[in-house]
C-alpha cells in the first residue's frame, strides 16, 4: 500500500503577517493562495493512482481535500484522528510570543512526561501519541493499495516518527525532529507499507507549486 499524505493549503493565518505566529482556530479556513495551491496538488494527483481520500475535519484540511476531490472524484472520508495537535482553546487566535501564551506553553513543557497532566482541555503528548498510532493501526487494516491522506504539518511528522519507533517515540525525540522536517502547504510526503513494514519514498515534494 502507499499513502500520500497532503499538508492543508495556506490557511488565512498562514497567509497573513499578522497572524501567521498565531495559534490556529480548528475553523480557519484557507486563504484565496491555499486554494490555488489545493488546485495544483489535485491537478498533479491526476496521474497518480488513488483509491481513497482520508481527511482531518478541520477547516483548512476539510477545504483541501475537498478541492482535490472536485478533480479526483474519489470516497471521501472524515477523520478526526487526523486534526492538528490540540492546544488549550483558550489559546485559539493568541499570538505564539504572547506573554500568557509563553506561560502557558512553559508549564506544558515543565509537564512532558507526566501522563496525567494537563493545562486545561489540549491533548499531552501522550494522548497525541495514542492518535497517532490508532491512525497507524487503521491504515494498516485498509483494504486500499493507494491512499491520500490531507492533515497537518505536526500530525504527519508525528506519524512518520511513529512509523519508525512505534510506541516508544518520546516527546524528546519528536520536538526536535518538528523544526528539522520542515513541511510546506500541500507537500507531499509518501510512504509505503509493505510485509508489515513501512518505508519513506518521499518528504515535502511541492514541486507540483512550481517552486
């Protein structure tokens, strides 16, 4: 089986200098360039066979797959185990140097390895974890040889990581790997499982953005 997994368009916080170090809303929708960019992706997957679209059921992801689907036709299925990382809501829409938000993020920190501990309602890493390897555990049973996959930037990485240390993947491993695997608006990053096992063919192809 190979699974293409598309990072969501630019969204209007991604778009805007003003927004773009803000914590995302999960209904922030695409910017007028995220959509263009959705077009690109679908237009490219043309020539790539798939059977099946998998989506998070956030705003700006929702919106690209959906895009995509106008040109590929394709069953369409939402996922909630593909949404971005939860952060407390009542960091929604605050900018990332906020002194409130700093705070907030320091006392999270503070608490990595505690698996019990939360701020307010965001997931830990470890129930980010248990997501990620239930999406895993999912891909795993389908009955599909090839499926496209439209989520996040943190989720995907997260995926990938598990993919390889399965339920030993530590917070420690995961934070630094977030700012050396850079992914773009509609990257393409593509694996394949194969005798029980997976392998990485590609990370972040855009070329499709003509960049």
């Amino acid at each position: 089986m190979k699974v293409y997994f598309v990072r969501h368009g630019q969204s209007t916080f991604n778009a805007d200098p003003f927004h773009n170090k803000t914590h995302q809303f999960p209904t922030t929708p695409l910017a007028e360039e995220g959509f263009a960019q959705a077009e690109k992706v679908a237009e490219r997957f043309k020539s790539i066979p798939v059977d099946i679209i998998y989506t998070s059921s956030q705003t700006r992801a929702l919106q690209t797959a959906e895009t995509i689907n106008n040109v590929l036709q394709k069953k369409l299925v939402v996922a909630d185990l593909l949404i971005e990382k939860r952060t407390p809501t009542i960091l929604h829409g605050k900018d990332r140097n906020h002194p409130e938000a700093i705070e907030i993020k320091t006392l999270i920190k503070e608490h990595n390895n505690d698996p019990d501990w939360h701020y307010s309602d965001e997931e830990n890493f470890f129930d980010f974890k248990a997501r990620g390897l239930k999406f895993i555990e999912e891909l795993e049973a389908m009955p599909y040889e090839n499926v496209l996959v439209v989520t996040h930037g943190y989720i995907m990485i997260l995926i990938a990581l598990l993919m390889v240390y399965g339920d030993d993947l530590t917070d420690s491993i995961f934070n630094p790997f977030i700012k050396f695997a850079h992914t773009t608006n509609t990257g393409i990053t593509m694996m394949e499982y194969d005798k029980e096992k997976w392998r990485l063919l590609t990370w972040n192809d855009y070329s499709h953005l003509g960049e």
